[in-house]
C-alpha cells in the first residue's frame, strides 16, 4: 500500500482546519453572538497537556521509570477534561439559552473538526522509534 505525499496529508489538513475555524466563525457571525468562539481556545488547547506530558515521561532523567506512567494518564485526564469542556460549553450556553440549538450544533462540529485535525496532525507528523 502506497504512503500518501507528506504534502498533500497537509493540504487535507489545512482544509479540515479551515472548515472547522470556518463553522465555528459562522456560527458566531451569523447569529450575532460571539461566546461560541470560546471553543477555539478550548481545542487549541485540548492537546498540549498529553503532549506535555509525554514529553515528560519519556526520557528524562530526573523522572523515575515508575512514574512515566502515572504522568502520561494525567495528561490524557486533563485532555479529556479539556475536550469535553469544548463539547460541553456549546451545549451549556444553548441550554441557557445564550446562544441558538443550530450555533450549537454548528460550533460543537467545528470544534471536534478543530481538534481532529490537531491529533491527525500529530498522528501522521510524530516520529516513531523503530530502531528495535
């Protein structure tokens, strides 16, 4: 099976990238209400403390072997804590009725699309260790 061109996995990216930003954007712009682009922020975010921790649990010397593991589970918690928060927000403030049911839906998709494509990203772009 063929590997597909680096560059064009970045251009499907940027595409998926843009579509997200775009819905998200919309779903502020054309409902006047701006508190769904909150979500942005939430799954720009949503990645870092898994990749932060890691970092932190592999390698370094002053991190024992036996504590790698319990650093790389708190990073997913915290992710997790982050991704749900983005899904939850929209759904929080359509139920309060800050913003519209179609903003949340159409801020909710561009949400997960955001974040999808940040971890496709990193899942295509991380280097393995093969070298065993």
């Amino acid at each position: 099976m063929a590997t597909a061109n680096p560059l064009s996995k970045i251009i499907v990216l940027a595409g998926f990238l843009a579509a997200g930003f775009l819905l998200i954007i919309l779903s502020c712009a054309l409902f006047n209400n701006w508190l769904p682009l909150l979500v942005v922020g939430v799954f720009l975010i949503a990645p870092l403390p898994n990749a932060i921790c890691g970092r932190y649990a592999h390698g370094d010397d002053f991190m024992s072997e036996g504590s790698g593991n319990n650093v790389v589970d708190f990073g997913r918690y915290v992710t997790g804590f982050f991704v749900v928060t983005g899904l939850a927000l929209p759904a929080a403030l359509a139920h309060s009725r800050v913003i519209g049911i179609p903003a949340m839906f159409m801020s909710i998709f561009g949400g997960i699309l955001v974040y999808g494509t940040i971890i496709a990203f990193t899942l295509f772009f991380s280097e393995t260790d093969e070298s065993f």
